[in-house]
C-alpha cells in the first residue's frame, strides 16, 4: 500500500469508527455490581464545548478537556470502559500518554471504576479530595451506605485538593467545590469554554441524590442532612451556563448520536429539584 492509500485508509478508518457509534458493543456486565444498559453502551467522543468531549457511555459521563500541554479526564464510569475511553481519546488524537490528569465527581464504581487502569497505561495524576481519597484507596469497600456491595480496584490519589482550589494544565483551569452529601468527598468541578466563539461557564456536577440512604440517625453520618443543604446553596451559586452531571439525564443531557439536551437544567434548578426530593425523604421518614 503506498503511503497516499494507507493515510486515506486511517482517515476512513477513523471516521466510519465515529460514524458507527451506535454501533459499539454493550460492555459486559460485571457478576458484582449489575448497572442498566446504557451505563455499559459506549458513544463515540461527543462535542460539548470546543475543548470538552464526552467520551464515556450513554448513561455515564466522561469528559475529556482537551489542551494546549494534555488532557483531563473528569471521571471514568464502570470499570469495563477504560479501554473504550483510551480508544476515544485515540479518536480525538490524544494518546494515552498525552492525559495528565484524572479528576472525578465522587468515589462510587459507576463513576471511577476505571482510573486504577487508567492511571497504569497512562501515567496521569490522580487529583481528588481527602475523603475521596481514603475511599479510592480501600477500592470503596466500607462504604457508608453500600458497605462492600460496589467494590473497584483501588487507586492512590497524587494530589489532595482542598475547596475552591484550582487545578491548572496549560490553558486548561478549573476550580473545585467540594458538595458533600451523596458521598463525603463530593465534589462539583467549574471551568470556562467556548461555544460559537462565545466563552460560557461549565459546571460539572456531582449527583445530589440520596438513593435508599439513611439520613436519620446516621451514626456513619451523623451530619448528612447538614452536609446536603450546605452543598445545594453551594450549586445554587456556582457559574453555570452549562450544566453537566455524572448520571446524563439528571441534568437533561441525552448522549447519543450528538450530546444534546432535551432540557436546559441550571444549577438553581438542579439543586432546588434536590433539595425537595430530600425534604421529602426526610418527612417519610419521621412518618
Ligand atoms: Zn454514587
């Protein structure tokens, strides 16, 4: 093959690779900790803003910030996708040696499953909180709510952050806040972008639910119900044109074909649908 015909057949290769999105398998289901469907199907990397992609699943997000000296991943998924997030960042001509560092939402295996993996392959920096942190590194085992039902392999941070610190890569800068509540060591992450030459605030948010939790006499937990209303004032006001969350469709994102939403939810709105659903919560309890 002559070098003409081996660029062009790359070039094909690359293109029909995205163009067949729906098209990649469903990733397995792990016998450990079972998940819906579409946190397992893959989509082809997705354009958000100009250096933001969603490179993850249907379900989950991934985001890959694309800079000037390398990349950030903000979270993983399961941990059955770090392969298909190394072939994305292929597609978007970031090599696996090009990711710098790895951020995430919160410590819960359908969000950093696979950064253990990923932190192997590619030699990125792991970047979390201290309460994250102790989780990540007991592989989430003695969860608080989950015990050792949602167990991944356990990964090292390299860097502690402390709220409202700033992460820098080159041009790439984003702030953290930390939001407990769904775990001690959420976080929500705020960086700026462009869209049709516009710059915009991203905020990337961590969830806000409360999923089958104790929040009464918490002896794990004693403060939660503090925790979360602290946290939604905090989202209340972060800089938020664009919302983002771990779990799509709680901010009304759909990743399929395109990243698109079907409803523009702001972070008032997320954080007051929260908080109503977590009153409620609190008034069938004491039922
Ligand atoms: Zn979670």
């Amino acid at each position: 093959m002559n070098i003409r015909i081996k660029l062009a057949a790359i070039v094909m290769a690359t293109y029909s690779s995205i163009a067949m999105a729906e098209n990649f398998p469903v990733l397995p289901q792990l016998d450990t900790y079972k998940v819906p469907e579409s946190w397992r199907q893959p989509v082809a990397p997705l354009k958000i803003a100009d250096n933001t992609w969603q490179i993850g699943t249907q379900g989950i997000t991934s985001l890959l910030l694309k800079g000037k000296e390398g990349a950030i991943l903000i979270d993983g998924g399961m941990e059955q996708t770090a392969e298909h997030l190394l072939g994305n960042m292929r597609r978007l001509g970031i090599a696996p040696t090009d990711l710098k560092l790895i951020l995430h939402s919160h410590a819960h295996a359908d969000h950093i499953g696979p950064l253990a993996e990923l932190k192997r392959i590619t030699g990125a920096q792991v970047v979390t909180n201290a309460e994250s942190a102790v989780l990540m590194a007991r592989g989430g085992a003695n969860d608080i709510h989950f015990a050792d039902q949602i167990l991944y392999p356990s990964v090292n941070a390299d860097r502690i952050l402390h709220n409202g610190e700033q992460v820098v890569l080159g041009d790439l800068r984003l702030r953290v806040h930390f939001i407990p509540g769904h775990t001690p060591g959420s976080m929500a992450w705020t960086w700026q972008d462009t869209v049709d030459s516009k710059v915009i605030d991203i905020a990337y948010v961590d969830s806000l639910t409360a999923p089958g939790y104790q929040l009464v006499n918490n002896l794990r937990y004693p403060d939660i119900v503090q925790d979360y209303r602290v946290s939604f004032e905090r989202v209340r006001k972060l800089p938020c044109d664009l919302l983002i969350t771990p779990h799509a469709g709680a901010s009304g994102w759909v990743f399929h074909d395109t990243a698109k939403r079907e409803r523009a939810l702001s972070c008032e709105e997320y954080a007051d649908k929260a908080s109503k659903s977590l009153e409620k919560k609190l008034v069938n309890n004491s039922k």
